[in-house]
C-alpha cells in the first residue's frame, strides 16, 4: 500500500463520524425492484449472521472510536432484528429505523421510524411487491396511540412515479405518519432498470414536482427547500462531486461476524454522478449553513 493510501485508511480508522448507517441483517420481507442492497458485488449474504451480543459490543466500539451521534439502522429489514434494535438503540442519542413496514414497530429511544412507502397502491407493489401497500398502511394503523417515536414516511422518487407523489401525500396525511421526505433513485452505473431518468437535466422535473407539493404541504414534506435547490442540475453534480455523506456518515455492510465498508451507504456500483439521495443534500444545505457542528439526523 502507498504511504498515501495507508495514510488515508489510517485517518478514516480514527476520524470522527457525526453519523453512521449500518445493515444488521442481510434478511428481508421484501425485495423491491429499485433496492440498492442486494446489487451484485454489495456485501449481502442473508446466511451466518453475526450474534447480537457481539454486534451490539463492535457498535459500542465503534461509536466511543468515532463519536457517533446519530445511527441510521438499516438491513435488509432491521425489525427482523428486534434484540439487536433494543440494545443497540441505547448506544446513540438519536436513532433513525427504516422499515419496510410488513412488521409492527417497537417501541425504542430516541428513535425516529421512517417507513418507505413509494407510491399509491398500484406503483408501490409494482416495485416493492404485492398487497405491500396494504401491509404499510396496516402497520400504520396500528402505531399506539402514546407511542414515543417520531413516525414518518419515505418515497423514493424514480423516472416511473413522479407523476404520483401527490396522490401519495394525500393518502399518508390520513395515516398516524407525522411528516414524509422524498429521496431520489440512486442508480448503479449502466442501470438498466427503467427507473432512472439517465441524466440531471431529465430528473429536474421530479424535482421541481417536489418543491412544488412542498409549497402545497410545507408542514407535511419535510425536504429541506435548499436540499431541493441544490438537487437541480445546474448544482447536483458540485455536491455529488464532493459528496458530503462520504465524509460524514459511515457505512456499515453485514458480512457474517464482521461489518464491511463499501463504496458508500449506496454500496460498491454507484453511479455518483446521478446519486438523488436525500441524505445527500440534506448534508450538503447543513454545511451550506454551517451547522457541521449540529448535524441531527433525527
Ligand atoms: C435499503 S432500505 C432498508 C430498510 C428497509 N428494508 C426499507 O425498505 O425501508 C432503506 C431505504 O433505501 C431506499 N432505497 C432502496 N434502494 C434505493 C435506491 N436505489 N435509491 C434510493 N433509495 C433506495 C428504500 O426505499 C428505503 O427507503
Ligand atoms: S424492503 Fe428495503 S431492504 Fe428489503 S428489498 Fe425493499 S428496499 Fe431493499
Ligand atoms: S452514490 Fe451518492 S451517497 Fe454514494 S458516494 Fe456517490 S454521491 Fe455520495
């Protein structure tokens, strides 16, 4: 290895990271069509799995080594692992748990749940599978009344459902979610899915259609506007180029009793230049701002 490269894997062993995202299972109740996980060439082999007992022992680890303060609990389905939510959620003062919504949520500490949901009905289980829809309005419901968790929704936004995001937000206001964001497809490179735009330019009506039902349902979306500016193409690729997550916040893949780190939290075949992630260009408008300080992500 060059001194350069050591160097650098030296400085990112040790450096502080204000957040981290981690997949604790590589198990899911779904397999959407858009899922960046289970792409080839990402660690995501659902057998052998590390035990909780030392999963929650190296995250405890790993949030005293770099300062850790927000988690971002990801799988596969992390509510298929509920032993390890519980104690693993005690480590970090704020905790956000993306869920597919096809298990009942638990209740946790400082936790935000954000529940994807992609679309009305029809798109929803074209992507994510079949009476899908109706499992995530079940789990809604069902959210207790004195539940302390924050419960919001996520949408990823691809070439195929921008035309519906409105009926989208119309349907979850109904529900016990307290707010939604949109987050854009990130493709691997060469996509072939059909759900890309392939370029900014192609992408920006999407955009705008979320600044505009953002100004319709300011309390409800809860994009940043400046994340939205700078997503458009005349501003995406500066941010993507310098990408302000890679910097912040530590992917943690599951690969039997170890946690791997690949490319990004998108894993290893991204392709950057079209990369629509919230996470993205929230932390982009927080530096724009000089809040580096106070990155929350919950
Ligand atoms: C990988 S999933 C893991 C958690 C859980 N299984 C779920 O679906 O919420 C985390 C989030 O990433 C989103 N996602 C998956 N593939 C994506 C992609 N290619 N681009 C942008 N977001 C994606 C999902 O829709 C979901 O909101
Ligand atoms: S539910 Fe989440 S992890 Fe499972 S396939 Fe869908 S996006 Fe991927
Ligand atoms: S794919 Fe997105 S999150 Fe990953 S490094 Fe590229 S710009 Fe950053």
């Amino acid at each position: 290895m060059s001194e350069d490269k050591a160097s650098q894997t030296k400085e990112r062993a040790h450096r502080q990271y204000p957040a981290a995202m981690v997949n604790i299972t590589n198990r899911c109740t779904l397999r959407c069509k858009h899922c960046f996980i289970y792409r080839d060439g990402n660690p995501n082999n659902p057998k052998g799995e590390m035990s909780t007992s030392l999963m929650v022992s190296k995250l405890s680890e790993l949030q005293r080594r770099h300062d850790i303060q927000n988690m971002l609990w990801m799988g596969g389905e992390p509510l298929l692992r509920p032993d390890v939510l519980h104690e693993g959620t005690k480590l970090f003062p704020r905790n956000i748990v993306t869920t597919n919504g096809t298990k009942d949520l638990i209740d946790l500490p400082n936790c935000t749940y954000v529940i994807s949901v992609d679309g009305p009905p029809e798109y929803n289980d074209s992507i994510r599978g079949k009476g899908s829809f109706n499992r995530i309005m079940r789990t809604l419901s069902r959210v207790p009344e004195q539940f302390k968790p924050i419960v919001m929704c996520q949408c990823c936004v691809t070439a195929k459902n921008e035309d519906l995001l409105e009926e989208l937000v119309e349907s979850l206001k109904l529900t016990r979610a307290q707010g939604m964001t949109f987050t854009f497809y990130v493709p691997p490179k060469d996509d072939e899915s059909g759900l890309s735009w392939g370029s900014l330019e192609r992408r920006d009506r999407a955009v705008r259609e979320v600044m505009s039902l953002k100004q319709v349902y300011p309390e409800f979306i809860w994009n940043k506007g400046r994340s939205l500016e700078l997503m458009l193409s005349p501003n995406s690729k500066s941010v993507t180029d310098n990408c302000p997550s890679m910097k912040l916040v530590m992917p943690l893949y599951l690969e039997g009793d170890e946690f791997v780190r690949p490319y990004c939290c998108y894993g290893n075949d991204v392709d950057c230049d079209l990369c629509g992630a919230w996470v993205v260009f929230y932390l982009a408008a927080k530096l724009e701002e000089g809040t580096f300080a106070d990155i929350e992500l919950a």
